[in-house]
C-alpha cells in the first residue's frame, strides 16, 4: 500500500514539472503554445513563450512569409494572422541562442454568403410618365452671363427616393431635350420610398465658362417615350417667352420671363 503511494506522488511531481518546468543550469525552460493549433484564415492567433524572463531578448519569425498576414509581438507575446491555408511555424528565438517552434494549420475560411437581394442599378422606361418643366432664368451680376434653365419632375411616383433621371441636350441650332430612362439604384442601396423623380437643373449655356443668351426665335424639342414635343424659344432684351402649346406628355410654365 505504502509502495503505490509512493508511486502516485512521483507522478504528481513529474506532471507537475511538465507542466510549470523545470531548472537547469540555473535556466527557466520555455515552451511556445498557441492559444490554437488550427485557425482560418484572417482569424487572430495568440502566443505565448512561457517561461520567458523579462530580461531575455526575444526575436519572433514565421515560416514560410508567404500567406503571413501579419504578426504583432510585445516581449513573450505574439497574435498572427493568415490570409492563405497551409501550415505554418512560428518560431521565438530567446537571447540569439536558444530558438523554440510550434506549427499552426491554417484552413481557408468559407466566401460569405452571397446578398440574393442586392441588383446593381437599373435602367427603366417611363412609360406612361409625364414630365412637368418650369423655366427659368439665370443671370450673372458680375458679368453679361445669362442663360435659360429648365427643372423637370416626373407625375408618376417611382419606388427609392434616390432613383434619378437621364437624360441629354443640345444647344445647337435650337433647346433640345431627350428625357431618356429612371435610373432604380441596387435594392442594398435603396432609400425606402416613393417619390416623385426631379431634375433640380437642366442649363442651356452657350459656354460654359461664359454663356450668353442671344436675342431671337429658337426651337424647342422634348422627347419623351419616344414621343417629340415641339415649341419655340422666343429671347428679347427685355424677356423670354416659351410657345408650348401640350397640356399633357410634356407640360411647360411659365410662360413668360422678365430678364
């Protein structure tokens, strides 16, 4: 009995010695752990050299670099990261002497699921819309700047608040304006709502550095739905007033600007 007694309190003692270390030669023993053997890529490992003494020099390294994210280390502590799978050896070199290692297996982490709800921004037609233009009339104080702008908004209301028109013009012979599709931006994009769509300014300058206005009659052509609209442009010194003539499709006001 006194026999297998004995024998339970040596190996107490000799896992204890395992486990906190032993001395020699007046030396702690070190063991490097990893707080994980096996990790996924761009999880965060952490290191420890214990038994390390605050006076040691330790160098830490890892092999291969290729597929090392990065490592940070402060004294006996180490985190290292992994953006490629394999194996890796992590290695703390104490006092330019004594060099001690541990492997990590690193396993590519799985592509986050794909947002089934996210579109990219798409085009539509307006059909069965109408475009409401307001004109107006912009003029320098500092210089003989002028010109004719329009703002338009839509009669039917589109869902996004952030959805826009397209469109292009031309000053060249005449005010020509093609309202060409609402643009819906991608549902992860979306601001919740209905709205009414808005041009807040569609200008016809005659440069764009220093436009002028010249006197005259000009052409006026809408298109919308692939449907034309026609008027005219009509620029004295002392006002400007727009022949439109649509009470639908296309609807214009005022009519007559002051300059």
């Amino acid at each position: 009995m006194k026999m297998r007694t004995l024998t339970y309190v040596c190996i107490f003692f000799a896992l204890l010695i395992a486990v906190h270390g032993c001395k020699k030669g007046g030396l702690t023993i070190e063991q490097l752990v990893a707080s994980s053997a096996t990790v996924k890529t761009g999880q965060l490992d952490s290191l420890e050299l214990v038994g390390a003494q605050t006076t040691d020099s330790i160098k830490w390294s890892v092999s291969p670099t290729a597929g090392l994210d990065h490592i940070n280390y402060r004294a006996n502590h180490a985190v290292v990261s992994f953006n490629q799978a394999g194996t890796f050896t992590v290695t703390a070199t104490v006092n330019n002497t004594t060099p001690y290692s541990t492997s990590i297996t690193v396993t590519q982490a799985p592509a986050p699921p794909v947002d089934t709800t996210r579109t990219i921004a798409t085009h539509y037609p307006l059909t069965g819309d109408g475009i409401t233009l307001t004109s107006h009339y912009s003029k320098s104080p500092n210089s003989d700047s002028a010109y004719v702008y329009f703002t338009a908004q839509t009669t039917k209301f589109y869902y996004c608040l952030n959805s826009y028109l397209t469109y292009n013009t031309s000053l060249t012979g005449g005010y020509t304006l093609n309202i060409v599709d609402m643009i819906k931006p991608a549902t992860k994009d979306c601001t919740v709502g209905s709205t009414r769509l808005t041009i807040a300014a569609i200008p016809f300058k005659q440069s764009l550095v220093n436009s002028y206005l010249p006197t005259g009659t000009f052409p006026l052509t809408v298109t919308l739905n692939g449907t034309t609209y026609t008027g005219s442009v009509v620029v004295t010194a002392t006002d400007i007033n727009f022949n439109w003539n649509y009470t639908s499709g296309v609807t214009l006001s005022p009519a007559h600007i002051t300059r």
